[in-house]
C-alpha cells in the first residue's frame, strides 16, 4: 500500500506532522527587511532551511528574497532546477576545483575562504564567458573560515586578476554577535580592509542583524529569524522582535493511563504521579527529533492548553500531563512547539538552542504546508511590530 500525501490535517499513518505557514515565513522575511535597513538579503537556508524543507522554503520566499545561501552544491543545483532563479550564494565555497564547472553553468556565488580554493581557481579550465561571482571570506576572529585580514589584500587582487570573477565580494563572520562581547572586536580587524573597496561586504548574521546596524553593509544572512525564533533569547523574544513561528510541530495522543500516587512512568521511572493523574502518550519520540533530554516539566500544549511533558522521552513516544485538562483524550493534538509553545521556551527546559531543535527534525516527520505558498498573489503589508529599543 504506497503513502499517501500529507494534505489532511494528519496523515492516515502514525499521527504527527510538521505544519509549515507560509504567512508566517512571509511575515518574517518583511519583519526582517525592516530590520536590515537597506540592506540586502540573503535568505540562509542551509541544514534543510532549518528543517523547514529547502525547496519548500525556497519557493515560499521566490517573489521575495534577495538572494539565497547554503552549503551544498547539490541544494544549489535542485534549487535552480525547481526554478528559482534568485543569486545562491555557497556559504562554504566549493571542496574541488571539479565543482568550478557546475557552479558556472548554474549561475552560482562562491565563498572563497582559504589559500587553496584560490589555486583552484587559477588553475581550472572555464568556457571563455564563464562569470561566477565571489566573496572573500576574512577571519577576523571566529577562526573556522577564512583568510587572514594580512593576506587579503593580495588574494583581493589573485581575484581580481581571475578571468572568470564575477563581482567580487569581502565578508566576515561573527562569534559572539549574540553575547556580550559583540562585534566590537571583530569590526576593528575587519575596518581597514573596506577602506575605498567598492564591491559588495556582507557582515550580519541574524543576530548582528537584530542587535548592531553597523554591521548591515550591502548584505545581510538572516537565518533563524526566518523562522520565527530569537537569535539573541538573552536580549529578546521572537515576541519581542514581532515574529511568528513558521512550523508548528504536533502530534496526536495514541493512549491514556490513569495512574495512582507513586506510580511512575516510562523508561528508568523518572517520574512519580503526585496524585492520582491521566497521562496522555503521544506518537512522537527522540526518532522524530524532540530532544531525548528534555526534562519532565517542559511545556506543551494540549488542544491549545499549555501542560507539560512528563517522564523521559523515548525512541516513539512521549507522555504529558492531561489530569488538569478533562476534555481531552484519545485524538488530541499535542502541540511540541509552535503557536502556543515557543521553540525558545523548549530550547531552554532543554539546555540547548533553538536552532538545534528545529534542524534535528527527522525525515520520518511529514510536513503539511498551510498558507500562501505563491507569496506573488499576497498583497497584504506586513503587520505593525513591537519596537526594539530593548535589544539595540
């Protein structure tokens, strides 16, 4: 019997989902735009678009988005294939001269960050119109990527001797854009090296974005603010910033108990019943990618009523709290983050990021896609948002 589509509410398979809305991401991309000032954009959809599906993503924003980043050639590739159209920018570059050919005919940018992909360069063979446009990654600190700001002047210059560059770029990332070191530090080594360059800088991640406007440049890489979710969760909510929450990830509850006081429940008995409680066990586990160490206490929603998690997550299955909530049972909706939930909220009772939950959801989870998909046939503006005055 082959699988059917996900366009019901639930599937007619195990019950869970991820509900992607695309007014949500729309939302986000203009709440963004306001942020960034003049700036461009380029929307990073790289790890799956954070697990939000890369093509679906991608074509939620087609009408909108600047340009898009990521990291794999073969994303890059599918991208273009589903037609979009936009400038793709290869946030790691390319891992062989091979990839070089691809990367021209597919109209891609290139990040070039090391001495090696400069060699490269010179040394492969392109049709004599081949264009591809580049940005030099600086390491000005986060020390992962990039040429030393000492030797960038001169491979500015292997660049520009290059007969296939294509607009030629310089870029930074930052380490602590949300902590409390900034970006002070980092823009210093990094100030000398755009003194009468008149090519295109791109500096921001979602965070410098949120919090330093002297970062935004030509362009800017917003990610999880695309989403819905806080860069910065020490300095403001995504209800603070004025976003909202592109994938509501839910399940259904496939059993009930009623357990007397002391009673435990699940693997290593974690947890003891209080009193007499009904427990609700969901079809959704670790497999499915919720956190295995998740503590009890971290909240759900049940039918849109907040609860709690209790007892360890295992591998399918995970059991809540339902004795304060007599009207639901067997078929509810148990919400794990989303619209009643914050991904910040579940990162924190995790002890882990929210962009981590979100880009460890599995395969396995079906996705239903609910708003404007085609946002060329939305003609609403985006909506009044908070002020930011806390989080400058």
């Amino acid at each position: 019997m082959s699988r059917p589509s996900h366009t019901a509410p639930f599937p007619l398979f195990r019950p869970i989902h991820a509900r992607i809305d695309f007014d949500a991401l729309r939302h986000n991309y203009l709440r963004t735009r306001e942020l960034a000032g003049g700036a461009k954009m380029w929307a990073v959809i790289k790890a799956n678009a954070y697990g939000h599906g890369i093509t679906r993503i991608a074509r939620g924003l087609s009408t909108l988005a600047d340009g898009f980043a990521l990291l794999d050639l073969e994303d890059a590739v599918r991208l273009r294939e589903a037609g979009i159209r936009q400038p793709i920018l290869l946030l790691e570059g390319f891992f062989s001269p091979n990839d070089l050919p691809e990367i021209a005919a597919r109209r891609l940018s290139v990040v070039v960050h090391t001495m090696e992909q400069l060699d490269w360069l010179e040394a492969v063979a392109l049709p004599v119109d081949a264009r591809i446009p580049l940005f030099l990654k600086v390491n000005t600190g986060m020390n992962r990527l990039g040429i030393t700001p000492e030797r960038t002047l001169a491979a500015l210059d292997r660049l520009r001797a290059w007969p296939h560059a294509g607009s030629i770029g310089l870029m930074t990332h930052f380490a602590d854009a949300d902590g409390e070191r900034g970006v002070d530090a980092q823009l210093a080594r990094f100030a000398p090296l755009v003194r009468g360059f008149d090519g295109p800088v791109s500096l921001a991640n979602s965070a410098a974005l949120l919090r330093f406007p002297q970062t935004h440049a030509t362009w800017v890489r917003p990610g999880i603010l695309l989403y819905g979710a806080s860069p910065a969760t020490a300095y403001a909510s995504a209800a603070d910033i004025g976003l909202k929450p592109v994938m509501r990830f839910e399940a259904r509850i496939i059993s009930v108990q009623h357990l007397q006081p002391g009673e435990r429940i699940g693997y290593g008995g974690t947890f003891a019943a209080e009193r007499a409680m009904r427990i609700g066990t969901i079809a959704c586990g670790y497999a499915d990618g919720y956190p295995r160490h998740a503590p009890s206490g971290t909240p759900v929603a049940v039918d849109g009523v907040r609860s709690r998690l209790v007892g360890r997550v295992s591998m399918d299955m995970i059991a809540v709290d339902l004795t304060d909530l007599p009207a639901t049972g067997l078929g509810s909706v148990v919400e794990l983050w989303g619209e009643h939930v914050a991904l910040d909220e579940v990162a924190a009772a995790a002890g882990t990021v929210n962009y981590e939950l979100v880009c460890a959801l599995a395969l396995r989870v079906p996705a239903v896609e609910v708003g404007v998909a085609d946002l060329s046939e939305a003609a609403d503006e985006p909506g009044q948002a908070p002020p930011l005055a806390a989080v400058r």
